[in-house]
C-alpha cells in the first residue's frame, strides 16, 4: 500500500524527478504548482506528509505552513518537510517557529529527501513508546497534560499547538523528567532507531515548546537548559 504525500513546488523539473524517485520507494506523490493549489489539494489528498517550497511566487511556503497549521482539526497537524535555501540559516530557522517539521537545503540529493521523509514518518507512527507508557497514556506534571494517545497538551485546560516533531521532543523529555540530556540523546530517544547527524535544528523545536508550554518562555521552568550539556524536564511542576 503506497503513502500518499503532497509537493508542493513550482519547479516541474524537480517535482518530477522527486516524483519518480519516491515512487520507487511506496510513496505516492500528488504534486502542486504553487501555494493556493497546495492548500486545495491537501484537504483532496489528506496526505501523510507536505513537501514544500518555501521559495514559491505569490504565495511563498512560510504562508503557506501558516495556512496548514491555522486550518481545522487533523489537517494541522500533517507533518511539512521545508526545502530551504541553501546557506541561509534564517530560512531554517523561520520555517521551524512557524511549524515546520524538519527542513532540507536546496541542492538536495534525492536519498537524503527519501531518508527525511522517512524519518519524519517514523517519528510519527512510532514515537517509540514503551508497553508501561501506553497503559499510562497521559503524562501529568502539575498544570500540563501530555496525552500520547490522543498526541494533545493541554495547559490549564488550555490546548497548546505543537507540530508533531515537537510533541514527541516533548513526550521523550517528559518520559525522562529529572534526567539530563544531550540534543543528540534527546533526538535518538525521539527517532527510536539511529540518530541522523545532519539535523541539528533542535534548539528551535525547544524554543517553540517552551513558547507553547511556559508561562514565560524566557524564563522557563519545565524545560531547563543546562550549559554546556543540554536539556532536563523538570519533575517538579506547578
């Protein structure tokens, strides 16, 4: 049975070679133009995963993840892999505060496309929950409500916006409450199989769940930083 993804791109060139090459691996590709045709084809498709441009006419990507994650219901929360320019960090970072889930910098070679996507898929079907966590599905500390079933957080009764990326970075810290951690640990503990060195864009993922989670994110008292080594999720918690 093939996976149904979305592009979202307006080089044909390109969007028809990631269309044969993903293809060969179970995947099927619906490919859109430019922005307003991505958005209409997403609530066709309902696909597993949003490859877009950010480089676009008219609409760029940054709008249209915006528009993705402002939309109703599941339809939010579909994971979108960002492709980037290449050698400009402040497009990395843009896309990952507006909710994209991972990003990969134009040039691409078309495996490493196929092994984020993957990933990306991965971490979504498989957070890597233990038998002990799914008998237990809600995480409670103090005032926050991490429910991994239903993949919800809740603040006071408030619900807070996380792309899928970034609940599961949140649910293996919790997981681990007390303990610390390095990035590469936090992301191993996340993918559940092997690390892949080039992502190192978790320092923004952290600063979006503190912006969710924290009465002041500035200040934070859930996920602290501990200089030099990483991250720890506090145990203790109003």
């Amino acid at each position: 049975m093939t996976s149904p993804l979305l592009m979202i791109e307006d080089d044909a060139r390109l969007a028809q070679m990631v269309i044969e090459y993903l293809s060969q691996s179970g995947f099927d590709v619906t490919h859109a133009n430019d922005g307003e045709q991505g958005l209409e084809q997403l609530q066709l498709v309902q696909p597993e995963l949003v490859i877009l441009d950010l480089m676009m006419p008219g609409m760029d990507g940054l709008e249209v993840c915006r528009r993705i994650r402002a939309l109703p219901g599941q339809a939010a929360r579909v994971p979108v892999l960002m492709l980037t320019a290449k050698g400009d960090p402040m497009d990395r970072v843009i896309g990952l505060e507006i909710g994209a889930d991972d990003y990969l910098p134009k040039p691409f070679e078309p495996r490493e496309l196929l092994a984020r996507v993957r990933a990306v898929l991965r971490r979504r079907s498989d957070p890597g929950q233990t038998s002990a966590s799914r008998t237990t599905p809600v995480l409670r500390f103090g005032s926050l409500d991490i429910d991994r079933d239903a993949r919800t957080v809740q603040v006071a009764g408030k619900s807070c916006e996380l792309t899928s990326y970034q609940f599961d970075l949140l649910v293996a810290m919790a997981e681990r409450a007390g303990r610390v951690l390095t990035r590469d640990q936090i992301m191993e503990a996340v993918r559940g199989r092997e690390l892949e060195a080039f992502d190192r864009s978790i320092d923004v993922h952290i600063g979006r769940i503190r912006n969710a989670i924290e009465v002041d994110s500035k200040d934070p008292k859930r996920i602290l930083t501990v200089r030099g080594v990483g991250y720890v999720f506090a145990k203790q918690q109003d």
